[in-house]
C-alpha cells in the first residue's frame, strides 16, 4: 500500500480538527468522512485493529457533530440572594 494512504488519511483528520477548533460543526463532519477511508484502509490492507478506532471515532464524531448543531440552551436568570442593608 503506498505511502499516500498515510499522508492522505493524516491530512483529512487534521484538517477536521482545525475546522472544529475554528467552531466550525463541519469539522466534525469531515472527521465523519475521514472514518470512511479509514474504514477502506483497514478492509485493504487486513489491519483489523482500525475497525475498532472506525467504530469509536465515528461515535465521537457524530456525537460531537449533533451537539454543535444544536443550540445551547437559554441559561436560567440566577437566583437573587436577599439584600442585606447596612446598619
């Protein structure tokens, strides 16, 4: 298998990690895409092993991906503590 697998695959992962650094929910995304070539590299080259980071990578990312996409909630207004005058 050539060199370029490695380099190509290294290259999409980074790339989905800056644009999530950016906050950017398409970086999660990318990464999503990225654990499909994986998923290739494992089935051609028999290294069985990167199934199991397929599986887990792409949980995390699609978790990651969802929560970027939604919202966040209103915070609550804070609790007013009683005002205490001087005496």
């Amino acid at each position: 298998m050539s060199q370029l697998w490695s380099w190509a695959l290294t290259a999409v992962g980074v790339f989905g990690i800056w644009l999530a650094g950016r906050r950017s929910p398409w970086g999660w995304a990318v990464g999503i895409g990225a654990q499909a070539l994986w998923l290739a590299y494992a089935l051609a080259t028999r290294q069985w092993g990167f199934l199991v980071s397929v599986a887990a990578y792409t949980w995390v990312y699609t978790r990651n991906f969802r929560a970027w996409r939604t919202p966040a909630p209103e915070p609550r207004p804070a609790e007013s503590a009683p005002q205490e005058t001087p005496a």
